[in-house]
C-alpha cells in the first residue's frame, strides 16, 4: 500500500512561532508505529523543538537509519528533504551532506540497534569528528522492526519478550560518548516532554555533535515488568541532574527563569544560552570528568542519570578542523572551483 | 631489434633504500633529451628490505607498452640475482655491484658482465650509512649515463632544480653521479651498442601518472567533496587531491573551498560520497577492490535511491587483498552489477593518465545527468606509474552538466513536486536539492517507493519505479565515452580491449600487421555498451577479446549485454598482476588465430 | 473451475491484531481435513496498524501455487475494501463486517456480499479492547468454518490442543467461532457451492515453512556455530536453530552442545562463521541480501583462502532495503561472482521447506569438501509460508563429508605438509585444523600466497593457485544437486525455471498441455551448472527461462557458463514481490511462444 | 618474491622450557618490517611469553587484521596455525574460531588503524562478549603499511611526517575497553620488555578478553619530534602505574617476588597469581572506576599512563555467558550432535 498521508486540518486557533508558522507546519506524515511506542513521544518532542527554535522546515536535513526509530524522520516536518539510509549507516550520509552544506540544521534520528550495534563505529567516528548535528538515539533496549531481539544496550538481568535475559554488559552511549570527546552530551526520557523540548532545542543550536540518549520504550516488545526500557522502570528509577532551559538568542531571559534554584548558564556558539537549575549539588555540566563520574555513580545506584549531562561550546566541529568556508560548499560558484586552463599549462611544466 | 632509443633495462634493488629517486632522475633525463620513454614501478606490499624492480623502456616510435626480456639488468639486489639474470635478452649485458665477489648464480656465457664497484666507492667518498646507501642508487645512475650515453648537462640541470637550495645535498649527488659516470667510462667501452641520441619527441608531453591526473580532473571538475580511505594504489589520488586543493582551493582568508574526509572505513566513505551528491556536491572517493566490494550495499542504495555519487576504483590484483602492489582488471564483472537485487552500473574505463583526467570529469557529469553511481575502473599500472602523455589540456568553456535540478524558479511553475516521475525517455527524474525551496521536498529511501517519492509495498507501484531505471541505464550506455575504434579494412577478426592494455594491443596489432595479420581494433571505454561497440560486433566474425583478468570479465559483459553469441568472442587473458606486454599479446593473438579464418 | 475442495481465499486484515493466529487455525484445519492447502502471508514492513493479507489455496489435486483472483474475498480492512473487491473472480463472494454501513467502494454487482456483525456481535459478548478485536479474527474463521464446511470437530480439537491448559482462553475461543459459524449458518445458505469435503490426501504431510526446515537441516547436518544479525525474513530461522538446539543439543548437565553468536552485523557473522569453519566446525549464518552486500570483501576471503562457509539468502525484494516483505529471486547475479577479483560460488536453489532441509546439509558437505563458500539461495515465499510438503526423513547413515582433512595420524605419512598443494583433478588440497598437530600448523591469509602456503608477489607462484581454484569450482558444478527434468517426448522447446517458481510452473505446463502445449522442464538446483544442464540446453532449440528478478539473472548465468546462445534463451520474469502465481506462467509462456516452433 | 624463511640454527646452549622447548622453537618466519619497528619488539616479547607460560605451540591460534603490526602474526611461533584476516576483521574471525575450539590460545595483533577505525566496532563488541584472548594493539597513531595518514589514535598536535598536525581528539582503547566492561585492560611500550612480558603472560592466562595496547613506535612515519607516538616522547613521558609480576600455577611464588614494594595479588581464572608492586600508592587495579580516572589525570598531566590497569577474573566469557560445554565443540562427535530420525519422526507430528 502507498503511505498513508494525513488530512492538515489547520487549527485557526494554532498559535504561530515568529516565522508565522504554526505547529502544524513542523508535522509529517501519519506514523505507521505501534501505539504508544515511545517513538512517537520524540517526534512530538521534535516538533516543538523546531517549532519553538523558529526555524524555517526547508532548512533542515532529516537523516536516520533502518529500524522503528529510523522510520520517525518521515512523521514531522514534511517540508524538510529526508533520507532514510542503511541500516548503521546514517552517521556517514550525515557527515558527508554536512560537509556538502553546512547551512543546514541537521538532525540525525536512529536506534539502540542502528548506532550500537551495526552502526557503532560510524557513531564513534561522527562524534570524534564533531560533526554539528543533532543525535537522537531512540532508546528501547531491543531491535523493534525485526521483533525483539536484545540490543547492545539492553541491560544485565533484562528479560525478553520470550522470557529470556539479556547477560551481556550494556552499552551506555553516554558514557561512550563523554569517552570519545563528545562536546554535546544528555539523556533523556521520551515520556518526559518538560525535558527532552529543551534538550533536544540546545542540541539544535550546538555548534558540534549533540548526542541525545532517549530512553523510549518499546510498548510491542520491552516494556514489561523485567525490562529496564520500559515506561514504569524508567520512570521508578529516572534521575535528573540538570533541569536544562534553552534560551535562543533572539529572546532575553526573564527573571523567572533564571532564578529558579540555583541556575548555572552556559553559552551556545551562536550566543544563546543553556540554564541548568541544578538538583544535584556541585554539578558541573561542562566537567567531563564529573559528569562520567556521576552517570557511572547513577547506574550503580540502579538509577538513569538524565538531563544535560554534558557540553563544550566552542569546540571546533568537522568544518572548523578543515578549515572550510563559512558557506556551504554547495553555494560555491563552478567558476571559482575551476582553476582555469592557463594555470593548468604552467603546472604540466611541473611535469617534465 | 634493439639499437639506438630502442631498447629497455631493468633495475633490481631493494625496497626504502632511496632508488626510487634515482630511477626517477634516469627516467626524466631520457625524456628530456626528447626521447620517447615509459616506466614501470614494479615494488613490493611492504616498507623496507624486500626486492623491488623498475623498467625503462626507450622508444623512439613512442611505443610505452612493458617489453621484457631486457638489454640490460642492473642487478643491484643479491637476493634477487638469479631471476633478474634469467630475465636478460642473450647477447645482453649485467650492470652489478663488483664491491664484493661475484656470485655463481651470476654467471650466464650470452650475457656481457660489467662490474662496478659502487658500494667500496660510495663508502670511500661518502660518510654515514643513510648516504652511503642513497648515493650507491646515485652512482649506477652516473654509470648508466655512461653506458647509455644519457646527456650529463641534462642530468646536472635537473639536480639543480631538485637540490639546488641544498648545497651538501647537490655536492654529494653530484660526486655520487660522476664516481659511477667516471668508473664506467674508464674501464668499459662507453657507449654501449644500443644507447641514447637526443630527439626532439617529447616536447607537447609530460610525464604523470594516472592517480595524479585524475586528482586534476576531480579538481577540475568542480567536486568539492573527497571522502576516502587509505588503500594501495588508491592513496595518492586523493593525496593529490589534497595538494591540488590546498594550491587551487583557498579563498582569499586562506579558508577551503573544499573538504576531505578521512574515512573510518570504505564503508563510512561511500556514505559521505552519497550524502554529499544528496546535497548537491559533486564528491567522490578513491578505492581499490577491497573497498568495492565493502562498497555494495551503499551502492545499491545509490542506484535505488538516485543519488550521484562518483568512485574510482584503482584496481590490484586479487581476490580477497590479493596483491596489492601488483596490477589487474579483475573488478569488471562484481562491479558491473554491484549489491544485491537488481542493479547495473555505469562504469568508464581509462587507458592512461590523459582518460584518468578527462573521464574523471565524464564521471561527474554522468553521475549527475543520470542520478546514479558511476564507477572509474583504472588500474595500478594507469594510477601509479610515470606515463609519458600529452600535456593536459582544458577547455575553459566547460560548465558541469548538473543533470536534472530544479530551482525556486523551476518548481514555482510545477503545481506539486513529484521525485521519481520522468517526463522524458530517457527515464531520468528531475530532483531537487535540500534547503532549497519548501516546495522541493521529499523524502530520500532505498526502500520501496512510488514514482511520487510515497514509501510504498505495491506490486505495480514498485515496478513502475525499477523498469525506468531500466530505461534510464540504457540512456547512459549511449552518453558514456565511445570506444575508440581502429578499421584496418574490415578484417573479419577484430581485436577488444579495454583500460591500459591499450599500449601493448596497439603496438601488438603494429607487429602483426607487419606479419601480415591484419585485425580491427575495438576498445571500450564505457558501460552499459553503447550502439557503437554492437555495430563494431556486428561487423566481424570472430573478436579476440584481450583482457587482464583470469576469467575473461570484459567478455563475460559483452556476451551479457549484447548477446553476441559466445564462440564469437575469443579470450586472451593475462593475470599474472604486471603490466601487458606487447610479447603477450603478439603470441596470444597467433596462438588464438590458429585455425580461424582471417580475410584482410 | 473452483468447486469442491478447490478454490482459493483471501483474508485482509490489519497487522498486530491477531488474525494471524485465526488464519493458522483456518489453514491447520484443512490441513487436517486431509485435503491439500497453502497459505500465502503477505504482511507489511511494520509491527503494528498496517494492512495484511493471507491468501489460502485449497486444491484436492495438490497444486499449491498462488492464484489471483480469489473465489471468496474476507475484507476485513475498510482501509483496503476497494482494492480487495477489486481482487474477487466475477460470481465471487464478498465477507465484511456489517457492524457498519457497507462502504460505496464495496459495491459490485457480480459479486455476491455476505454481511456478518463481527464487530458487534464481539462488542456484546467479550470484554476489554484487546479480547474484543482477538476475537473478532476468530469469529470470522468461525463464519467461514459454515461457510466452507470447515470441520467443527477439527477444529475443536485444535482449540483443545492450543488453550487446554488456559481454561478461559479457550472458552472465549469456542464463544468466538460460534458466534461466526452461527450467524453464518442462520443468515446464508452454507455452505458455498465451492467448500471442503473430507480427504486422505495430507497422511504423509506436514505443513512448515522453509526456515524452520532449513534450521532443522543445520542441526542434523551438524552444525555447531551459528552467527547472524537479525533481518527480515532470514531471522526465523537462527531462532528456529535456536529453539531446536535448545531441544537436542544439550549435555546430560545442560550444558550447550552449540554456539549462537548474534553479532554487531553481517560482516561480523561472516567472519565469525569464517573463523569456526577455520577451526573445523560447520558453522553457518542467514542473512537476506542486504546482508550479502555486506559480506562481499569477506566472501573473498574465504574463496581464495579456501576457507568452508555456509551462507543461508532468503532473498527478499531488491534492490536496497527494497520491500523487505516481499520475495524476489534477484541476488542470483551478484552472490555468483561476489566479492571483487576473478571469484565465483557454489549456489543451491531449494524449491520448497523440504528441500531447504535437504540442502542445508548438502551446503555443508559441499564447503568441506571443496573448501569454499557455499550459498543456499531460498527466498521469503519458501522461508516464512507454511508450505505443505511431505514429512522429513533423516538416513541416520549419513555421515559429514569432511573434505580432505589431514589428522596427525595422516600428517606422519606425509614428508612436510603443504596447505595448497593438490594431487588430485578436482583441484581440491587437503588442509589441517588448528591445535592438532605442530607439524599442520599453516598460514591463512587472503593476501597473494603460493601451493606452499608462504607469502608471494610471483605471477607464476600466484596463478598456479588461483588456475586450481577454477579447477576446484569446475569439480563442485558435478558435485552440486542435479537438475530436477521432466521430459514430455523431446519437445523442442523447454522451460528452465529454479526455487520456488516450481509450483506455479509445474501447474503451468499441466495446464498448457491440456491446451495441446507440450514442454520440457529443468530446474536447475546448483550452481556452477554442471553436465546435466549441458545436455538439457543442448536437446532444446528454445528454451523459456522463468524467474523472480527483473533483469534475468539465471538467463544470465547460463548464458555466461554454458555459452549457449542467447537467442535460444527466452526470459519471464515476474518481480512485483508476490509469490508466482500459475496463470503468470500460463500467460507468460504463450505469449513468448508466439511464432516460436514447438513441435511435440 | 616468495617469503624468506629463517635458516634454524639450534644454539646447544639455548636454555629449556618445561616442554624442553627452547625460544627459538617459539620463532617465526623473518620480519619483514623496517629495521627499528616497535612492532619486532612486541614479536620478541610474544615470544617470550608463550615460551615461558610453556605453552605448546600448536596450540596456539594467531589471527590478525591487515597492516604492519598485523603482519607480525607470521613472525612468531612457527608451529602454531596463522590467519591474516581482512582490515579490522580479525575480531570476528577470532570470536568465530574461539566459539568452534576454546580450548586453544587465542592471540590477535592488530594496529591502532585495524582496530580503532575500520575495525573499531569489531573491537568493541569482541570485548563485551568478553572472547577469551589476548588482544595485542601495537599503536604507532599512524597507519604504517600505506605511508604514514594519521590513525584514529593520534594525539591533537601530534605532527606527520609531512608536517600536518593531527586535529583530531584521539580514541584511547585503554579509556573505551574500560568504559565498555573489559575484564582486562592494560597498557605498555614496545621498547620496555620487562614491563610488557609479564602483561602478556597475564593476559594469556585471562579467562576472557585481555586489551593489551603497546606503545610501539613507526620509525618510518612517526618516530619524530613532533610525534607523541615516538620512542623519545613515550620514553620521557612514560609513567608506569603498577609494575606487575605474573606468576603461572607450577611455580610457587619466592619470597624475592612477594616482598617487593607493597604487593597486591590477583588470581587469575586458572588459579596461578598476578603480583603488583604499587608505585602509585592506593592505586587499585580491581576498581574500574578509579582506573579510568587514573587513566585520564595521567593523559592531562601529559603522562602516558602504564601497566596492568584493570583486572577482573571470574567475569564469565562468552563460553560462560553461552552456557557451553567445557570442551572444543569441533571435539564432540556427530553422533551426538545429530538427533536422528526417531526424533525428526516425532518432531513432524507438531506440524500437522
Ligand atoms: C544490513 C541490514 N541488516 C539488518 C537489517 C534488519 N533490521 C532492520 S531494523 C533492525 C534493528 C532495529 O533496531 P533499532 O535500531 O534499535 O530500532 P528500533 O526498531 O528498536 O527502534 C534490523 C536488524 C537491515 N535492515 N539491514
Ligand atoms: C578494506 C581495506 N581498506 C584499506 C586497506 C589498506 N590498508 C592496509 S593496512 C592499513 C592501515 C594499517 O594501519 P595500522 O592498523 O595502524 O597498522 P600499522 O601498519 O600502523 O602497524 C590500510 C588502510 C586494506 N588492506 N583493506
Ligand atoms: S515494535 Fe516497538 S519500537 Fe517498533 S513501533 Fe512498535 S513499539 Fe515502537
Ligand atoms: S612503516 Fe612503520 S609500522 Fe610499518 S614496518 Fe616500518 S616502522 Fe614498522
Ligand atoms: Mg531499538
Ligand atoms: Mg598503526
């Protein structure tokens, strides 16, 4: 059957963002995913995000994989060119349109299984790179489009639909990621919109690779009692470091905001800031050490750590290390790529 | 047969001893004394300490093709004397290092010897291993220019420009190249019977190889885009790339019109190549067989999908790593028809570094004009070793053929974007490139879709899609380069080839006509196969399909895209991972001809 | 046409609802009925909301190809009503739910439309969403159960078997179908004029789909090392291993008697099963093509390093991630000669479960004795539809063919052990496996090695080996199954098909020769062709090659490796992604046969 | 060329082992690395250590990617099976093998190019399942055997011998293996024997994967100034965390080797002992956490940090976690393997 596309009724009462654009805009097209699946949550989330953020559909690349979570880059912004790769492979379809035109806002959506297992050292090298996107890894814990097998971050002790329990260590892509150099680096719960909008809205407008580690669970295939994916596990044991609100440049804070609790700001390369109200004491989101420190402490504790974990603005991204242009490299004129013939005849005497 | 700027020698040393530079200052002398001269590295998959080889051939009618055996060796390897004796012609001469004594295995009565004691004179001028051993390469230089008359002022200009701010450097070579120049001239009869004579043959030429001239034509082309990596004999093409950029590529602020990616994997590098052609990059990567085949499911994505993405593939031989440093035409057929489920390639198949130039930019522009993979097929011989060729040209009037694209301006007059309907027959859809125009979206998928860009698991829908692709691949097989085609009055056999074994096929026919057998001449440049090479297939009985490969690829695609009947097409295959030589064909010709009827 | 216990049916549902299980209950019941049945599942690439379909076959001559159009049409799905009507032969029969007003688009007027309230009659007697819309299912198998006759006994018998032990599971089940077969029964005069009647026909069969069988074979061919990355469809069967390892293969102390690694992809598992076969296990991973993409440069590997590997392609529909639901027979091409350099593959097509059984230990014996990667090609239609196919038979004589495999006992016979040296014609040398004895010990590499084992850069050391390799796959083409033929009195013209087109082409000729069209049949069962394939496209003029791809990937094996000409070959191919159905290949002959002479 | 293999002249004076094994019958074929290169070095050490743990040399399985370092494979015990896989594939190869035949010795060389880049995800997932071997990475930041591009592990300034400065953050396989749950970590230098023997021994005698990443410099590519791969800067900045003394079942340990420093032991899987003499003070080489902060305060401080820096027996590897049978499954005969038909007979009357 062709794809089914959704009727836009347009709400006249819709609230409009300052491009004149009302939520609806941000849509996409109807979600073939199990209802309830966790997934949903973070196209939701998605969608306010680049709703808020005000920026323009046209003007983002939407990139994903292969898998449940992979097929979400179809449901929001149907105005915006997206690109379904293979199955692990986005990370290097993402970095090479980046390095084709980094104008764009760029924001790759994928999988447990997708990044951590097939697709992992294309993850690694993307984040070693700091290629500036935003990287949303839908978290559930098992392989949901091929019907439920363990992925590498389902946790020890986590049963299987079957019954079956994972023994295996998992694969913690924060942790990873703070490993690898990572500059952007959070959790977060898809069940937990409050959090994920402005996480998701400040991994946006990073200046590098934002790695957001989404628990969403799989209601089909991991969301019962032994599983430490599901929404009732998740929720017992969630943990939030650092309430985080994003502040884009164009609005200036309001008293309320910056006073809740004790607020610490961080700012963004483009001159936005980030504010962290801080639950746990003495944490310092732009101290690598202590954030892997924390998580590590977390997990022991049989706690998810969440919240922004993580970030280093200023740090060169891919094009920075290349020493690229400002504009896009697609917006390069040909006459100005094209050395000329004269400077070809004086270098072939080069070669004689 | 051999005499004056007709003759070939062979040099046998060992790997990371600095020889490279001297064959290199050998090489370039000839050529600037105006005669015809080509070179083939022959070295091993290793750093240092292992056996490696470079052959000169001279030739005044400017035939390059590898001719073994040799005039002379210049045996400079003990552990490889025996075979290197074994390779010169009888009546032929040894150049060896006479520092120590001879070995046994030296010996061969047809074979003129001449020693030299290069390491004890090195050792007593020079100081210092590192010197010493470098300028022993320098010093058989000195004697060959002796021995093969090779023009000293030449020599010493050259050495100027190399070393010229280098003042110990240049003194040493200087005294190195005169110590072996000298010794020779005392005690040997100089020149020797065959040597060279200045011409004037080489002046609209230069001498590049296949990776650095495709590097040129990437440059020239407009890609902005490398991602790669590294793989011998890929490597310095995107090396090349880098070093053309960094001197053509910079704006005014110093700041690149361009960006290399240093891929984890062969993998990770298609998928940039892909991401970026998706945005409307031209971008490309360089590749050998190992890469290709790691290559396969991102280029059935390409194919499937549409995206231009453009490849070179520098062949070695195989399979699995094979020999890395050895070359072959092997890839053809796994190429050809790459990834899973129904696909077919666009493949163009340069002769020499000149095609590596100009087809890199063909690549591009096919890759483009017809949304899909488009594969380079060179070689090791073609990539990595000195070929004398016309100097490059370029026509400035050239602008990329973008294919297909539509703009703001182009969309506004359509009432809804469609991705994947094609108005016109040669089955291409018109695309649009990301950030463009809200109006241009769609959705990019290697998994089932309509012509309306819509994911889709309908029968009828999905074929509609597949079958104009089809189409589409049947358009290019009429875009690609035509074959380069030689009638010599319709003989009813006629000779294929394809790729660098052009220059020992053509000097083969040369000979063969001089035996009285007269053959046409078909070699392919592209695929899917064009009208042409069906007419050129048409026109003969019987074809001799001439090929670097075990298994006879090149004949393998004709029988399955043209379906020529196969006894038609006769197969003469060399595999052994060296360049073709002219020997080979003449022999394999004759030997194939038995019995079939030839009318001139 | 139709009429009793012959005819077929379509159920269209929506996926994640459990129809699949009422559909089972339907299929099993006929089944036990005795009287031959087939079930086509065609389901979406998603878990849950997207339409589904099965199409059931019931045919008392035991043709199980698919055929459209359907006698009886369950539209269940109002998101497809009109395309599902439009699938009913005219005078067919129409069920939906009446708990709604009947939709416009269902409205045809030579179709009779039987209107049951399953919705509703579920909403009034079960409780809770879940129960409502499971029982819905069963509701509709019980209208069709009076519809078609269905067996009530049997299929209380069945209830009894599944929900024994869960007493209320089981009422609700009987409440379910009752409901159906009584709302049936009192508002239409059942059964139809086509329905079942009671048979002997299904004594000696099962009903199991091809990768549960291929999983069976694996276990008693012995395999110990599984490795595999999940893919549609090739996942049921390492779980189908799986689950039969968990059965037989465990110690008296439960310790596993296997090894099952679920590896980071496809390239791992091949490795994997590469490094085990090393080792001497027989060791295999399924994958799809995708997959097989993947797995190219390691393929290589294993082909030239002449390591034993099994590799299981249930084919899906290309190319890309293509439609992962659907079947198609096009990775033919590709996994012949995967991998870049000169290579070529072993390939068995099995035809239905039963022989996927058969084959997946000849895929064993065939890698250990030639030492080479061997590729069972099934598709989605054998591995994930019931098939109905006679019960399994293991000779509990056999014993693995191990290949030439050298014990310290046979290496104190031999002087030194050589790894590539062969004595005898099938080009096939005997190795050793690891940590049997010091003087076994080799070395295994992909890169250029000589008959000794020990690294070469020599083109005459190089081909010596890879000249034997075409030798060793020349001796597999006799070794591989032979063709299945049927000849019909030399007719002149033939038909060549492979894998699952069997069904659909073996109705195909009984029912052309009821039209006086008399054909020859092959299907060919492994690859490279050996002998017995020769001779069949020798005694043919025409020949009709019938497959599941696109571009005629078999048409365009034999023509590259028996040399036929291509004329003499003909192609059908059917590629939308469903099974083959018997009028495709009826409609598809005759029209290739206008003008061609076919004398019987 | 064919390969040049090494004429064996038995030195009578060659001491024994206590298969009365000299080290020459643990050699291989001759090097064919540039005179000077890390890599012969950690050759000579492998040799060292199969010789003195006594092991028989064919039953030794040597695997390898491809690369210079991978080469080496062929450079050592001449009587044990080799197998020169693909780039960066040896991981699965040996995963492969191990699962079919656990009864031998697994030993894998590979480079800082074959495992950290193409390879990387191999590694990873070879260390969480946890395959019993010993993983040598012999990392030289560069890629040696195609001339010289910067690996994955090359430190940000490290300088080509072109010239160019690396970029790029590096991947420490050290800091990854922790973060992933190896169950032994260590780090040595190719020029200092002493200290690698002993680890390797260890790590032979590990009942799982032993990471094992020897500093081993490229004196072709990348022995130079501006190199932080080279023997000078390794040499200067080499820190050694805990010198450790492996001490194999047969032999009890002597006083001498008990008494040194303050010792802390840790018995390995098959009962024999890793002594440490601790210079760090309260350094723990049981405590993961610690180790990767130890790690990480070393690479600030400019240090280069060394030794056996994690260890954890008992964990189960993947036989363990599979629940396989003590023997080589290649071991158990057909019979047993094949249920036979009496059984398939029974199991068909489930498919009616
Ligand atoms: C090369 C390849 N191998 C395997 C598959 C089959 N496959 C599709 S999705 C998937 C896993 C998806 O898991 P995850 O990334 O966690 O996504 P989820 O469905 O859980 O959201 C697999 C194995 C494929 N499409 N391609
Ligand atoms: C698929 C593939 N890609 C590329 C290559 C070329 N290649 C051979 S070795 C190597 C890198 C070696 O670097 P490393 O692993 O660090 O080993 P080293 O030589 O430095 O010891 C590369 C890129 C290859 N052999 N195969
Ligand atoms: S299977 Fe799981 S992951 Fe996939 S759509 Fe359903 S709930 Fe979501
Ligand atoms: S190039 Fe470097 S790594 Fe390779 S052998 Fe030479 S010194 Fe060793
Ligand atoms: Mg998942
Ligand atoms: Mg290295």
């Amino acid at each position: 059957m062709t794809s089914i596309t959704k009727p836009k009724v347009q709400h006249p009462s819709s609230t409009r963002n300052a491009l004149g654009l009302t939520r609806r805009d941000y849509e996409g097209g109807m979600s073939t995913l199990c209802a309830g699946c966790g997934h949903d949550s973070v196209t939701a989330a998605l969608i306010d995000a680049f709703w808020q953020l005000d920026i323009e559909p046209h003007r983002v690349a939407k990139l994903s994989g292969i898998g449940c979570s992979s097929k979400t880059t179809a449901y929001f912004i149907n105005q915006a060119h997206g690109f379904n790769a293979v199955h692990g492979r986005m990370p290097a379809v993402a970095t090479g349109a980046n390095a084709a035109n980094r104008e764009l806002y760029f924001v790759g959506v994928s999988g447990d299984g997708d990044s951590l297992s097939i697709g992992l050292g294309q993850m690694c090298h993307a984040i070693r790179r700091n290629v500036s996107m935003l990287y949303v890894l839908e978290n559930n814990g098992v392989y949901g489009l091929t019907k439920g097998q363990f992925s590498a971050s389902a946790d020890i002790g986590s049963k299987s639909k079957k019954g079956e329990a994972n023994v295996q260590p998992p694969i913690d892509p924060v942790l990873l990621a703070l490993t690898l150099g990572a500059s952007f680096v959070a959790r977060s719960f898809s069940g937990d919109k409050a959090q994920l909008i402005p996480i998701l809205k400040a991994g946006l407008r990073h200046g590098g690779f934002a790695m957001v580690d989404v628990i969403s669970p799989c209601v089909t295939f991991n969301d019962h009692e032994a599983s430490t994916k599901s929404y009732l596990y998740t929720r017992q044991h969630y943990h939030e470091v650092a309430p985080v609100d994003f502040v884009p440049l164009r609005r200036e804070i309001t008293a309320t905001e910056a006073t809740e609790g004790s607020v610490r700001s961080v700012t963004m390369h483009d001159g936005s800031t980030v504010h962290f109200r801080m639950l746990a004491e003495d944490y310092d989101p732009t101290d690598r050490e202590a954030a892997y420190h924390y998580v590590r402490a977390a997990h022991q504790r049989g706690e998810v750590a969440t919240g922004l974990l993580y970030i280093e603005e200023g740090a060169a991204d891919m094009h920075g290390v290349n020493g690229s242009i400002e504009g896009a490299l697609t917006g390069v004129p040909y006459e100005t790529l094209c050395p000329g013939n004269a400077k070809l005849q004086e270098l072939m005497e080069e070669y004689r | 047969m051999s005499g004056i700027n007709d003759f070939c020698f062979k040099i046998g040393t060992v790997n990371g001893t600095g020889s490279a530079s001297a064959n290199g200052l050998l090489m370039q002398a000839i050529f600037r004394m105006g005669i015809p001269v080509v070179g083939k590295n022959v070295f091993p998959s290793n750093i240092q300490g292992l056996p490696t080889w470079y052959e000169i051939r001279v030739n005044k009618d400017g035939y390059t093709a590898r001719t073994a055996p040799f005039d002379l060796m210049v045996a400079m390897n003990t552990g490889t004397y025996a075979r290197d004796v074994a390779e010169i012609k009888s009546d032929g001469y040894l150049l060896y290092d006479s520092s120590w004594p001879m070995a046994k295995s030296l010996l061969r009565d047809d074979v003129t010897v001449i020693g030299i004691p290069l390491g004890e004179m090195c050792n007593n001028t020079f100081t210092g291993d590192r010197e010493r051993t470098l300028m022993k390469n320098i010093a058989y230089a000195g004697a060959l220019a002796a021995l093969l008359a090779i023009d000293m002022d030449v020599v010493h200009a050259m050495l100027q420009e190399k070393f010229g701010k280098k003042k110990h450097l240049l003194e040493s070579n200087y005294k190195a190249i005169r110590l072996g120049f000298d010794y020779a001239s005392e005690h040997y009869d100089c020149p020797l019977p065959f040597h060279l004579e200045k011409m004037d043959a080489t002046r609209d030429h230069i001498l590049m190889d296949g990776n650095t001239a495709a590097a040129l034509g990437c440059v020239y082309a407009g890609a902005t885009v490398g991602a790669w990596y590294p793989i011998t004999p890929a490597t310095s093409l995107m090396e090349n790339f880098r070093a053309f950029c960094e001197r053509y590529r910079k704006d005014a602020s110093g700041k690149r019109n361009f960006c290399i990616v240093q891929a984890e994997d062969e993998l990770a590098a298609a998928g940039m190549v892909i991401g970026a052609g998706w945005m409307g990059a031209r971008a490309f990567t360089p590749t050998a067989g190992p890469g290709i085949s790691l290559m396969g499911e991102f280029v059935g994505l390409a194919y499937y999908a549409e995206v231009p993405a453009v490849f070179f593939d520098v062949q070695r031989t195989g399979p699995s790593t094979g020999m890395p440093t050895r070359t072959q035409q092997a890839d053809l057929l796994s190429t050809a028809y790459l990834s899973h489920g129904d696909t077919k390639h666009v493949m163009l198949f340069p002769a020499n570094p000149e095609e590596s130039f100009t087809m890199a930019r063909d690549a591009f522009d096919l890759a483009e004009r017809f949304q899909t993979p488009v594969f380079v097929m060179m070689d090791l011989d073609i990539g990595m070793n000195d070929w004398m060729c016309r100097r490059l040209e370029w026509d400035d009037s050239y602008r990329p053929d973008r294919g297909e694209v539509l703009d703001s301006a182009a969309l506004q007059k359509v009432e809804r974007f469609f991705r994947y309907v094609s108005e016109n027959g040669d089955g291409v859809a018109a695309r649009t490139l990301p950030g463009v125009d809200p109006k241009g979206s769609y959705f990019t998928r290697g998994s089932g879709h309509n012509k309306l860009g819509d994911y889709t698991e309908d029968s009828d829908e999905y074929r509609e899609v597949v079958d104009r692709l089809v189409r589409k691949l049947a358009a290019a097989a009429e875009a690609v380069p035509a074959p380069e085609i030689i009638n010599q009055g319709g003989a009813s056999a006629a000779v294929i080839t394809l790729g660098a074994c052009r220059a020992a096929v053509l000097e083969g026919l040369d000979r063969l006509r001089e035996q009285g057998v007269v053959l046409d001449y078909m070699r392919v440049r592209g695929f899917p196969f064009g009208a042409p090479v069906r007419e050129f297939l048409a026109r003969h009985e019987k074809h001799i399909v001439i090929e670097q490969n075990r298994d006879g690829q090149l004949r393998s695609l004709l029988t399955l895209e043209t379906g020529i009947a196969p006894e038609r097409l006769l197969s003469f295959r060399d595999y052994g991972g060296l360049p073709l030589g002219t020997n080979q064909v003449v022999e394999g010709v004759l030997g194939l001809l038995q019995g079939v009827e030839v009318s001139a």
